[in-house]
C-alpha cells in the first residue's frame, strides 16, 4: 500500500499514538554511573574537563552514591586513583587498595547499589600502560595473572561484577579460571570485549591519572577501521565465559554495536565514554545546545542501535528524567 492510502504521519498526529508505537524505550534500569575513588578524607578533586563529575574520597563518595541511589541509579562502575603506583599494578590486588576501601564502605552504607570494577592495570602502573612492560610493550601473559589477581581481591571484598578493560588476549578466561577457583562462580564478568584505541577517552585519562607515559595503546586496543575484528574479539570473549559483552566507545561504534547484537545472543554493553560526554557538555556550557534533549536521544540512539545497558557519565543527569 502507498500514498495517499498510507500515511505515516497518522500515527505521529497525537502523543498517545506516538507513546504506544514507540520502539525504544530508555528507563534508568539501562543505566550504569562510573565514578572516580581517590585517597584522603574531604578529598574532591573536580575533573576540569568533565563538568559535574569529581575524584572522590571513601567518605565523599558514599555520600554521592547515596544520593545517585536515591534518584534511581541502580549500578555503578568504579576507578581508583591509587595513592602510591608500581610497575605491575599490584597496588590494585591489595586488601587496602582504594577500590578495596571503597567497596567495603560502599556496602556498608549502600547496600542496594550493584558494584562494578574495572579491572585493568593503567591507574595503577607509574608508566600507565594496562599491562606489565616488558621490553618496552605490554605483556600479555603475564598482565593475565594481575587481572585474575585484582578480580578476585575486589570480587572477595563484595563487588558485585567485575569489567575487564584492558584487552589483553585471553583475559576473561583467566578471571573466568581464577573466580571460580576461588569459589566466586556467581561473579559476572562484564568484558570490554571490542574496545577501540580511541582519542574518545582523552579526558578519562586526566580523570583516572591513567596516560601512558610513552607510546600508545594501539598494541592492545583495536583499530577503530574494523568491525569484522570486533565480532572475532567478542566471539572469544563468550567462548571464555564472558556473561556480558561491551562495546567502547559507543557513538562512533553504533554499527558495531548492531552488529554484536545481531550476532551474537548475549546481553550488550555500550560504553557512552568521556569524550564524547565532554563534547555535549562543552557545546551545552556554550549555550549552542539543548543538553537535555540532547543526552536522551543519544542514549535512546545507543539503546536502538542494540545495547542492553549504557555505562554513561550523563546517568546522574538524565536519571531523574526517566
Ligand atoms: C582503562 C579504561 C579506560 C577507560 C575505561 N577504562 C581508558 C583507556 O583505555 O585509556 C575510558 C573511559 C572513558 O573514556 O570514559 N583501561
């Protein structure tokens, strides 16, 4: 059937009709809020070049988390900013790590709020690459056992989910071995599976005190020209045992994230990065924007192009909108 018999714009001539043919549907339950952990008591340390969001003390962040609970976020993903660093990342692994500080004090006083870690090395290694150097680039096999390490220790302190980031080739695997050995089979593993080097996380890198000190991660991260080596790197991660599966950042990557969801049959991640949370925030402190409208379609776009769920620095504004 054609014109004039079809028209679509019958359906768009009342809200009621636009309400209930809607096809997406964003609810804070897709939201995931990250935040920054830091040493010191007091401690805020606002991140110049993503407006609204802070490195935060143990004290100071219970207090944020209380209220971001309170106005409906249900997860959050946490980094740490290490007092001291080394070279392996080992500071990450330690029952008085900052994470670890954290997730007690986080249970303690929110216990409804779901915890997600990072898991990676590059807030924690004075040279802040993801990994262990050796001869000048990161090591794989040996980065795998940090990873199993600092799983397990946030994983045994209470966290709730554990998210590798750091692209190593058979990480989640090694998690995977080294959770349930340690009994923690019910610990899901969130896999940054196709994660893109990406001049997207550039203010990340100011906010988690995590740039690496030469070079660049291209030997680790993916080239941002390739999908089919995408869908190869999330086929691993769910052979490994992946539970979710990620894909970063998320606005460059729409088709990326389409085609993970069409192929695969396993709940999708997309992760709405820095950059890309920083540019609306610069055009909407211009006043050349309208952020709010702004921010729900893109989540709304990123929810459409397949994710289950959007790990986003936006969460604590647009949660109460929901
Ligand atoms: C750690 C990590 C990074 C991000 C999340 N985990 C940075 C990186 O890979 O350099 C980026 C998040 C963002 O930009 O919001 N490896």
């Amino acid at each position: 059937m054609t014109f004039p018999t079809t028209r679509l714009r019958r359906l768009r001539t009342s809200p009621v009709t636009r309400n209930l043919v809607r096809e997406t549907q964003l609810t804070r339950n897709d939201l995931i809020m990250p935040l920054f952990v830091c040493p010191g008591t007091k401690v805020e340390n606002p991140i110049s070049s993503m407006p609204g969001n802070s490195q935060l003390s143990v004290d100071l962040l219970v207090e944020k988390a209380k209220a971001l609970y309170d106005k409906g976020i249900q997860a959050l993903l946490l980094f740490g900013i290490p007092e001291h660093k080394d070279e392996t990342g080992d500071v990450a692994c330690q029952h008085n790590g900052i994470v670890q500080q954290a997730v007690r004090a986080l249970k303690k006083e929110v216990p409804g709020m779901y915890l997600i870690a990072d898991i990676c090395n590059c807030e924690y290694t004075v040279h802040g690459h993801c990994g262990t150097i050796v001869d000048g680039d990161v090591h794989n096999d040996l980065t795998l056992e940090t990873l199993a390490k600092q799983s397990v220790s946030l994983a045994n302190e209470g966290v709730d989910m554990v998210a590798p980031s750091d692209m190593m080739d058979g990480r989640v695997g090694a998690i995977r071995k080294a959770l349930d050995k340690n009994g923690l089979y019910n610990t899901p593993i969130m896999a940054y599976s196709a994660k893109y080097a990406s001049a997207f996380y550039g203010p990340f890198r100011e906010a988690a005190e995590s740039a690496p000190k030469f070079g660049d991660r291209k030997t680790y991260q993916m080239d941002p020209s390739n999908s089919n080596e995408a869908l190869r790197e999330v086929a691993l991660d769910i052979e490994e045992g992946a539970d979710i599966v990620m894909v970063k950042p998320a606005l460059s990557y729409l088709d990326v994230i389409n085609r993970v969801k069409n192929e695969f049959n396993m709940p999708v991640c997309a992760y709405n990065v820095s950059g890309e949370f920083s540019m609306v925030k610069a055009a909407a402190a211009n006043g050349w924007i309208d952020e709010e409208r702004i921010v729900l379609e893109i989540l709304t776009s990123i929810k459409r192009a397949g994710s289950d769920m959007i790990i986003s620095y936006h969460s604590q504004d647009v949660v109460d909108k929901l």
